[in-house]
C-alpha cells in the first residue's frame, strides 16, 4: 500500500468523523428563518440636507429555534418599526460602503437581540442577515 493511498484513507475517515460530530451538534438545535415582509424601504441621510436617499433591504433573521417563529411573527411589526428607525438614522458614507453595511447589520443585530429579550425573555434571534441591498442616491 502506498504512502499516499494510506493518508487518503486517513484525512477520509477523519473527515467522515468530524462530520458526524458536527452532525450530532446540530440536531440538538433547528435554527430557524424568518423574513421581515414586505422589503425595508425607507430615506438615509445624503451628503447635504437637501440630498436624500433611499435604500431597500431584505432582512431574513436567523432564530435560535423554530418554536420562536411564531414570536418572531408576533412582534414583527416591532422589528420591522426598529429597522426603519435605524436605517433612517444612518448618513450616507455608511449605507454606501461594505464595512458600514457590516455595522448596520451589527445594530440590527444588537437592537433586535435586546428587544425580543425585553419583549419575550428570550435571546432568540442568533443573526441578522441582509439578502438583498439595494441603495439610491
């Protein structure tokens, strides 16, 4: 047997080992998605008071759980009030650039996390993911 077919033996049975721990990792949890409907559509702030412009975002929220879909539906209207504010807040440099993008997803994530725990006593939203961004101005 050569030395080569034996380290492919080796990394297949290491792989096929890791995969089943990974496996057995997450059966122990179904994580969940649920879209903020309709699409965010809402002004930024422009580079001049007289400038405004428009994103449009789809948001899907990664839950912890899917017994928390119906939560998440529950409060939706909130979630969805949260984004607007926050988007409408942002300045121009920000909602245009990728890492600004990165900390608008970030604040999302941290403002939902603290309301849904507020609201329901429950960290169940384990993130927040942009699907489509879209920005004009």
């Amino acid at each position: 047997m050569s030395i080569v077919r034996l380290i492919c033996i080796c990394l297949t049975l290491f792989s096929a080992l890791n995969s089943h721990s990974f496996a057995q990792e997450a059966q122990g949890k179904q994580f969940a998605y649920f879209g903020l409907e309709p699409d965010i559509v809402t002004n930024y702030l422009g580079t001049s008071n007289r400038k405004l412009g428009y994103v449009r975002i789809t948001i899907e929220l990664m839950l912890e759980d899917v017994d928390d879909l119906e939560l998440a539906d529950h409060h939706s209207p909130l979630l969805r009030a949260t984004a607007i504010e926050i988007l409408g807040r942002q300045p121009e440099e920000r909602v245009k650039s990728l890492t600004g993008r990165e900390d608008i997803r970030r604040t999302f994530l941290e403002t939902m996390r603290k309301l849904m725990k507020q609201e329901t006593g429950s960290n169940m939203i384990k993130d927040v993911i942009f699907t489509k961004y879209i920005y004009y101005g």
